[in-house]
C-alpha cells in the first residue's frame, strides 16, 4: 500500500548526533532507527543524520562499545536540529567545547532537543530556561537543583515549542515517532512502529517510572496520596499523625494500611524516599553534606551521615568518593582492582562500563541472592 505524505519542510531535515562519552547506545539507536526507518518506507529522503563528537575521536558507550562519529564539531555543518545524546555521569562529560559549539549553534538554529541525560549539556548552554524539560529520572533531582529555571517533568518525553526532551532506555523510539508524525503525518509513523514490532507509540503524558497507583490499581487512593505528600515534602517533612489526618486515617491504620500493601512502616518508606534524593544529590551535585542533609529533611548532619551508613552501607562522605567496600582500592595502584586482568587477558567491556557507573545513584542499589 503506498502512502501520501502531507506537505513537509523543503528537502531533507538534517539532525546532528552530539555524542557525550558514555552516552547510552540504546537511546541512540531508538533516536536514529526510525529517521532511517522513515526514508525506507516514504523512498526518500525526508532525514539525514550525523554523529558528532567534540574531536571526531572515537568515544566509548555506556556498555564499553567504541564508536567513532562522523565528524568533529568544528567541521561546519548546514544542521536543522541538534539531538544531545547523554548517559553515565554527565556532568563529567560535558566540557566547555560543548557547550560552546551548542551556544553558536543557537544564533541560527532553533530546534533541539535531547536524550538520557543529554539535556545537561542543553541547560548549560542557556537553551532550557523557562522550557519543560524531561531527563533520565535519576538524574531529575540534581538537574532542578542545578537549573531551577527548567520546567522539569516526569513524562517520558516532552516537545514544547523548539524544544524535543526524553529520558532514555528506549523513549527517544517514542518521541521520534510523535515527532515524524508531526512532521509526515500519522500513517507514516504508524508504519514505523509497525516496522519495529512496537504495538504501542508512547505519548507525552505517559510517564517514566511506573506510579505507584498502576502497582496498586485504584483500590488504594489513600495510599497513593499519602506517598505523594511524602514525595512532595522531602525537605520538611510531615509528622505521621498530621498524615494520617489528611486522609481521615488514625496512626494505627496508617501503619496498616503500609505494612499490607508496602511491606513496610510509613517512617521507614518516608525515609528511604529522602534518602534516595540525597543519594541522587550526592552522586550528581557539588552541594555540601551539609546543604544535602538539609534540603532531605535532616535537622543535623551526623543523624543523616548515620541514617544514611544504616541504608546503603557506607558514610555520605565516601559515597560521594566513589569508596566501595566491595572493591577497595589497591594501595600505589591507579588502576581499579575490578578492571584488573593478567597480562595477557583483554579487560572486559562489561566491566569497564560497571566501573564506570560505579557513580551513579542507582549502582549496587539492588541486592543480588546468591546462587
């Protein structure tokens, strides 16, 4: 069946790749697989797309794959959209060149947009203030604290006016769909899905992480209200009693009400939720321990630093560091005792990629059962 397209821009769009070192392989692939896709299935050519890099030297993945972009930023390109693709750790990798090159880029281009943790890159170039804003949700909380200027949401994606945002995983696959539908129309979009065996297009109000009303359904409002008055008031947080009378509950049944369907007593929940924001602003902020416990709801330092030892197993102080009790590093050695391998082995790229995350928020955050 042949399609007909509507009435699109004159000549093929040209969207530019920057790649930040680590970025995520597979939110680059869902970015680009469907521009090919849409030229496969129209027979023309409605994109052509280009990876960038600061030096046009090739760059490591998350997943400790090499890729080698097909240009440099400082070759000039004739671009109608730049796509920032972001990953581990990104406020290491974004470098003044970055920004820089983005700045240049805004006095004649307008639209851009970004994947993962790319919209770090964006925010420090100036060209997210006063635009909603989506971004990994791990790195959520310190992107807001750093831009508190940005809209930031918790949608998968989100396109306002010039600006194309999505957290990563496979979500830039959704937003470029939503975007080539704009751009071509629906049925071509529709195609592509089809394509890729994708029997649902994500839209723009759908969210990151599952909430936790679809974990519980619709039995259990109250609940879900409670849990979103404790996300909403990390820094001062509300006493238990003062809870429990927002939702006509008495203490008793709110600690019911927890234990049967979170496994767990309401404190208990309370407090992990502002320790993982604290986690988060660690890993990824240059804020103080002090401002941290601060603006988690502690009254004193030492009481998080031992709250916070109680729940991941080490100090504040050396989670900021990197410090593992797992992998302690070898006295005189700059080399990580993890990537360690005799001298005629190769060091694996898997374990190059985990220590490489080894700073993230999330890492070691699941406990494995021995087998």
């Amino acid at each position: 069946m042949t399609m007909t397209l509507p009435s699109r821009p004159e000549g093929p769009q040209t969207v530019g790749f920057l790649l930040l070192e680590h970025f995520t392989l597979i939110s680059l692939a869902s970015a680009i697989e469907p521009l090919r896709m849409a030229n496969q299935l129209s027979g023309q050519e409605l994109y052509r797309w280009f990876t960038l890099s600061l030096d046009g030297a090739p760059l490591q993945a998350s997943d400790g794959l090499t890729v080698t972009p097909d240009s440099s930023i400082t070759v000039p390109l004739s671009l109608d959209m730049v796509v920032v693709c972001g990953g581990v750790a990104p406020t290491r990798h974004v470098h003044q060149g970055h920004v820089s090159w983005l700045k240049a880029q805004a006095r004649h281009l307008k639209r851009f947009g970004s994947v993962c943790t790319g919209a770090w890159a964006l925010a420090r170039a100036g060209l997210l203030e006063g635009y909603e804003v989506s971004t990994h949700w791990e790195c959520q909380a310190a992107l807001q604290e750093a831009y508190p200027g940005i809209g930031l949401t918790s949608k998968l994606f989100a396109m306002d006016r010039d600006r194309f945002t999505c957290s990563g995983g496979t979500a830039p696959l959704d937003m470029m769909l939503t975007l080539i539908g704009r751009d071509h129309g629906r049925e071509l979009a529709a195609g592509i899905s089809d394509m890729f065996v994708c029997d649902r297009v994500r839209g723009e109000q759908d969210q990151q992480r599952v909430p936790l009303k679809h974990m519980l359904g619709t039995t259990q409002p109250r609940l879900q209200e409670i849990v979103a008055l404790m996300e909403n008031n990390l820094e001062e947080p509300i006493d238990l009693d003062e809870l429990a009378r927002y939702v006509s509950l008495s203490r008793r049944q709110l600690e019911r009400l927890f234990q049967r369907n979170l496994h767990c007593s309401p404190s208990r929940y309370y407090m992990r939720l502002r320790l993982n924001r604290a986690r988060q602003l660690l890993k990824q902020t240059s804020m103080s321990i002090i401002d941290i416990a601060a603006a988690c709801g502690f009254v004193s330092t030492p009481h998080f630093s031992k709250c916070y030892r109680e729940c991941f197993g080490l100090p504040p102080r050396e989670e900021r560091l990197g410090w593992s009790a797992f992998s302690p590093v070898v006295a005189g050695s700059t080399v990580s005792p993890l990537l360690a391998a005799a001298p005629d082995e190769p060091v694996s790229r898997a374990l190059s990629a985990l220590e490489e995350a080894r700073g993230e928020p999330t890492y070691g955050s699941f406990k494995v059962l021995p087998k």
